[in-house]
C-alpha cells in the first residue's frame, strides 16, 4: 500500500466525518445515515492501515476518530435494573447451558474421582494411619467428632459468610486460571475432591458414612455444582487458547473471558445460597431427612434455572457475553 496515495484518497472522507461529528445533535436525519456510513468505512480504512501500513502519528488519529464516533452513534449507556435482570434471566444461565458441556463430564470425573480416594482410603487402614494417629482418626469420626462439630464450631451468620468467601474464592480461581490451558483448574479440583474423598473414607471406615453424607449432601450439592460449573468454564477457557475456532484467538479470548467474568457474578450469588444452607441448615436440628431434602430441593431449583431459563435464552442466541454496544468495535482485517 502506498500510504500516502490511500490517505489523500480518503482524506476528504475523515474530514467530514470530523464535521459531522462537530456538530453534535444537530444533524439531520441524512447527515446521521452519513455518519454511520463514514462510521463503517473509517473503521475499514483503520484496519487496513494497521495491516499493510501501520503509522503512529495517523493510526492515533484515526483511532480516535473512530472511538469518538462510536461514542456518537452509540450513545452512553448506564447500568440499571433492567440489566441486572437480563443478567440474572438470560445472560448467566444461558453462559452455564451453553457451557454444559464442560462441566457436566467434569463434575462426573470429579465425583467418581472422590468415590474412588475414599473406597481406597476406607479400605486400606495403612493409609488411613498415614492420615493421622489412631486416636486422632477417632476424635475425627466419632460421634459429636470434628466432622460433625465443624459445622456448628462458629456462629451460623459468621460461618456461612466464611464457607461462601472461601467457596467464590476456589470459583474464582478456577475462572480466572482457566486461561492458563486449564491445567491449574485441574489442581483445584484435585484438591477439593481430595478432601471429600478422605472425608468420606475415614467416615466410612468408623462405620458413619451415613452420618457423614446427611452434613454435606444438604449444602454441597449445589456447592459443587458451582465449583464444577467454574472448573468446566475454566477448562472451556483453556482450550479456547488452544483451539479458537473460526475467529482469532485474541477475540476467542475475549468473548470467553468476558462471559466468565459474568459467570463468577452469578456463581457468587449461587454459592452465596449454598453458604446459607451450610451455615444454618446443615448444622440444625431438623431430620436428616429433612435438611437433605433442601439440598435437594436447591440443586434442582438450579437445574431448572439453567436448562429452562438458561436454555431459552441460549436458543435466542444469548451467549452470557455484554451488549454489542459496550464490547471494543470489530473490524475486518488484511488476510
């Protein structure tokens, strides 16, 4: 490209975008189809710039030029209510059905990798005395144990705001890490299920597993649900480092990692709920019954949410990502 021949050749184009744009809300209904049109085609005359040849001082200018009239045709938009309930309607359980996928074969492998580290751990005493002490395996697994007074160890309201932070904050990790090719993702998860397993080994081995599932199934349904629902966003991010399909990777990127930023808000609020479970319900007096029916009864409300709510909205083409308007504009580029 000749820099110099493609500049006066569209030159008088800049210009009267720049007037147009200097004239504010004045315009008239004509004058505004210019605008977008010399919108569009600055845009492009950007693009190619940047590709074949790239100038500072005009690439600046033109980048502003752009921006401003993106601004324009735009217009400012603030958050309000009504965003907040397309979050919560449509934006984020369209994000985790469409993201089913992942998290689904992941809480699977995951569950049966806890099953398998406690039928190993309850059935090996050897590796159970490598845990700790005989005499401290049996404070853990008696009755009124560790296991059972972890629950009740701290006023419910303080309990439950400590389990939630700790709970959003292993989500977190696994969404924000996911960029990593997904393997740090793999050593929360190992980790968390690594604790259930030994939870569930050492309580089956003292002949309690009962016991032991009638505390954690009441919250941890759908707290794991939320953990595997950011591990498999996660994962889903990490690959998209390696395969970023028909788009660029950087723009992969950024649609995938736009939508997890939603995705942490609205797992916050869902743990947010299991925390409340685990802080008053778990540790209760009801029937054990009783308690895991309100698991229960939140894991399928959350199910329900994502594959009705979530589903429809998915199918209206809703991918969990922010408005067209307030993502960076896209413009073709040089093949």
């Amino acid at each position: 490209m000749d820099l110099d021949v493609y500049v006066n050749a569209h030159r008088a184009e800049w210009d009267r975008l720049e007037h147009l744009l200097g004239r504010g809300r004045r315009l008239t209904g004509a004058e505004a189809d210019e605008l977008v049109a010399l919108y569009q085609r600055t845009s492009t005359h950007l693009s190619a710039i940047q590709s074949s040849a790239p100038d500072p001082a005009l690439t600046a200018h033109l980048t502003r030029l752009v921006a401003r009239t993106r601004s324009t045709v735009t217009g400012t938009r603030r958050a309000s209510w009504r965003d907040a309930a397309h979050f919560l309607t449509a934006g984020f359980p369209a994000a985790v059905y469409r993201s089913r996928h992942w998290w689904i074969p992941t809480a699977v492998l995951s569950v049966v990798v806890a099953a398998v580290i406690g039928w190993w751990i309850g059935t090996h005493p050897e590796v159970q005395a490598a845990i700790a002490a005989p005499d401290e395996l049996r404070e853990m697994t008696r009755p009124g144990g560790q296991y059972e007074t972890y629950y009740s160890s701290n006023p419910a309201t303080s309990f439950a705001a400590q389990v939630w932070t700790n709970n959003a904050r292993a989500a977190a990790l696994c969404l924000a890490l996911g960029a990593f090719l997904g393997v740090p993702v793999l050593w929360v998860l190992l980790i968390n299920m690594l604790n259930l397993g030994v939870g569930i080994g050492l309580m089956a081995s003292a002949g309690r597993l009962d016991t032991f599932l009638g505390l954690v199934l009441p919250h941890g349904l759908l707290e794991l649900t939320a953990v595997f629902v950011a591990a498999g966003t996660g994962l889903r991010l990490g690959w998209t480092v390696i395969d970023p399909g028909p788009r660029t990777r950087r723009a992969a990127l950024a649609e995938r990692g736009r939508a997890a930023i939603g995705m942490a808000i609205g797992l916050a609020l869902v743990l947010f709920v299991s925390g409340v479970i685990e802080g008053f319900v778990t540790p209760s007096g009801l029937p054990t019954w009783a308690r895991i029916s309100i698991g229960v009864l939140a894991e399928l409300a959350f199910l329900l949410y994502v594959y009705v709510l979530g589903g429809r909205a998915a199918r209206e083409g809703e991918a969990g990502d922010v408005e067209a308007a307030d993502r960076s504009a896209s413009v073709p580029t040089a093949a």
